[in-house]
C-alpha cells in the first residue's frame, strides 16, 4: 500500500480527497468501493500501472516481475470495474477508462519490454469485454493510449499537461458508440 | 530427420501432434507435466510403437527450472519446429466473481511459459533447418473479434500471448526463425467440449500445414487453423 502523501497539496482545494488503497490488494479495492458506497462515479479513471523493471529483454525477462505487472495492469482495471460498477452506474457520464498505450497495440509494436507490452494487448482485451459486458447497464468503456509522455528534463515528447489535457477532451466527447475502443490523445483510433 | 517439440502433448491437440508428425516420420520430443501417470497413458503407447522415434519428457511449463533442465539436456538437439500447445482454458465466472488467482495462473501458464520455452529453446531453433516456432493461440484471443461474454482469463490470456510471438517474430528473425501464432479453431477436446463443430485430427492436420509452408513471410503473423489471417 502507497501512501498518498505526496498528493496531499492537491487536496487543499477541498474537492480532491485523498484514498488510500492498492489496486493488487484486492480487499482494499472492496473496502474502498464500500467507504463511497452511494457516490455516483461519473468517470472511473485506471491509471494505475507499472512498467516493470529493466531489463525486459529475451533471455532476462524477470517472471515474476512480469506477473507484479499483470497484476497491477490487467488484473487491476478488471477487479476497478467489478468493484466499482454501481458506483459508475448510477452517474451521468457512466465512462470506465483505462489507460492504455501504444506499446499494447500488436499490430504496432516496436518490440521488446515483453512484460510491459503484453500487459497493455492484455488490459485492451479486458476493456473491450467490458465494454461488451456493461453495455447493457449503459456503461461505456475506452481504453486511451496518452501519447509519448516525456519527463520534464526530455526534449521533443509531450508533457504530461498536454497529455492529460487531449485525454481529457477525449473522454469529454465520448459517446456510447465509442465503447470497446482503443483511442490516442488526438481522438484517432489506435490498431489493436 | 526432422524434429519437432511439443508441450502438452498427452492429449488432446497436443497429442493428436505427436500422432500426425509419428506418423510423417518425424522426430517428437513430446513433452507433459506428468509422464508417468494415467494422464500420459496414451502418449507412451504411441511412443512405444515409435521406434524410439517419439521421446517423452517430463515437462511442466510453469516450472522454469525444469524447462532450462530440459533445454540443457537437449543442448545438441537441433528443433525443426517448436510447438507451445500447453495452455489451460481459466476461470470462467460471471462479470463480478473473477477468480483473480485462477486469473494468474492462466497468465502465467498461457503467456509467460510460451516466452520461457522460447527463450529457453531459440538455440535449439536455429541450428535447425525449418526453424518454426508456433504458439497455439485461439481466435478467441482477436481483440477486434472479441464480443466479451465468457473467458475473459482465457480471452485476455491469448491477446497477451500473441503479443508476445509479435515482439518474437521481429528479434528471431535474424536468427532465421519464424514465429506464428495459430488458432486451431473450435475442437472437440476437454477444453472445446462435444459441441465443437472440428474434430481433433483435422485441426491438427490444418495448423501442421501452416507450419509447413511457413516463410520468413509470415513470421508474427496471427493464423486461422483455415489459413486466413486473424486479426489482432
């Protein structure tokens, strides 16, 4: 379990509250889901992820660094949505999204990072079940892939205010037909 | 004479590989996690009428270790074709009582252990002549197919495991090797269940000719027992 400590300046606004959970532990995603039982969810973000340690190479994969990696990012947004589906069904927006990324596209891979790409493939095909499944309770579902987000110190990739800001019209222009898809940044359609 | 590896292979597909490539001469390393028990009964007749030609090994492929022993033991074996046909079908709950251990395991079993017999076995590929590396994906596995429903571990299992023969495709190539992922169709075995509109030999016969006719062309390809391309 993190503590959120370091986003604690965020919560000074009074509208952002800080929770503590582990999306690996799954009790602490029930327990969580139980203390906002009630709370209207207009917009379930998955951001948690990790990407593994280096080397991801062949022949230095670590295995069970690799399922630390699936856990947190497939497992993860699966157990989210279980947990949290009331919550988002009785909101307005009722939008689950998952972050992704352009490594997970098969069809667009530049290989290597094995653990890491085959969690992104992985969580796309966990996102479009979804989609499949909650459509019914009019749950949309969209997995985003938030562009070559650089550190500050990098040149040439882009910030992650700019990534969070074309992520967030994105999910703004959402609309139940795009459920099960793989977007980019820009709003274009990512091959799976 | 050419020489193939086959992992789960004391049933089902697995199995019926050993018979078809028994029976076109070939070499068979077959591989099962439990060769002395009933499960395996089947397999060691076929190698026992083999002529010595089909070779059982212990093999479970969640068990790292014992597929580098394998490896090892191996070592001046070349493999004309590798086929990672282990795979197990999930959990298969409805939406909201995912069995998350269960969930692992497919992962690991599906996705992880195909990467570490490739990694374990790539040496072995390339002193051969064909040089095929095969994992037995599904088609269920088609992220743009997928209509949800059931099996999301088994589903999202083969998505993963046909990233990983992508990434493969592209570093074995300069080593010669093709990489394929396949889908066998709907078979009737334990997994496929009586309903299966394929029988086990026709499957079978269908993905070794894609094997066959394989080129560096086709390497990281996703293929339909049928021959047509699936996609991701």
């Amino acid at each position: 379990m993190v503590a959120p400590g370091g986003a604690v300046a965020l919560a000074a606004a009074g509208r952002v509250t800080l929770h503590a959970f582990d999306v690996a532990e799954h009790r602490t995603v029930d327990r969580l889901a139980r203390e906002l039982a009630g709370e209207p969810i207009d917009i379930l973000l998955n951001a948690a992820g990790l990407a593994g340690h280096e080397p991801q190479a062949f022949g230095l994969v670590d295995y069970s660094d690799w399922l630390a990696v699936l856990q947190v990012n497939v497992m993860g947004p699966l157990k989210m949505a279980e947990s949290f589906v009331d919550h988002v069904e009785a909101s307005e927006r009722r939008t689950i999204a998952i972050l992704s990324s352009r490594m997970g596209s098969i069809h667009e891979t530049p290989g290597g990072y094995y653990p890491y790409s085959s969690s992104k493939a992985a969580v796309n095909m966990v996102g479009r079940s979804l989609a499949a499944d909650l459509d019914a309770r009019d749950i949309t579902v969209v997995m985003l892939n938030p562009g070559p987000v650089a550190a500050a110190t990098d040149r040439g990739g882009l910030s992650a205010t700019a990534s969070v800001a074309q992520l967030r019209a994105v999910i703004e222009r959402l609309t139940p037909a795009d459920s099960g898809s793989f977007l980019n940044y820009d709003g274009s359609a990512c091959p799976w | 004479m050419e020489t193939v590896l086959i992992t789960g292979a004391n049933r089902g597909l697995g199995l019926e590989f050993v018979r078809q490539y028994n029976a076109a001469g070939w070499r068979v390393f077959a591989c099962c996690r439990e060769p002395t028990g009933a499960a395996a009964r089947d397999l060691n007749m076929l190698a026992g009428t083999s002529g010595r030609r089909v070779t059982v090994h212990r093999l479970d492929v969640a068990n790292h270790a014992q597929v580098d022993q394998l490896a090892l033991s191996l070592k001046r074996e070349a493999i004309d074709v590798l086929i990672n046909n282990a795979g197990v079908q999930g959990p298969n709950e409805d939406f909201g009582k995912t069995d998350y251990k269960r969930f692992a395991q497919t992962l690991a079993i599906n996705v992880l252990a195909p990467m570490k017999v490739a990694e374990a076995f790539a040496g072995h590929l390339a002193a051969s002549r064909r040089k095929v590396l095969a994992t037995i994906s599904s088609r269920m596995g088609s992220i743009g197919l997928t209509t949800g429903d059931t099996a999301i571990a088994y589903r999202t299992s083969k998505a993963a495991a046909n990233m990983v023969a992508k990434n493969l495709a592209g570093l074995l190539g300069p080593l010669g090797i093709t990489v394929l992922a396949l889908s066998p169709g709907w078979v009737k075995t334990d997994m496929g269940g009586a309903n299966a509109p394929l029988d086990v030999p026709t499957s079978v016969a269908a993905v070794r000719a894609i094997v066959a006719r394989a080129t560096a062309a086709e390497s990281g390809k996703f293929f339909h027992y049928d021959g047509t391309d699936l996609p991701w």
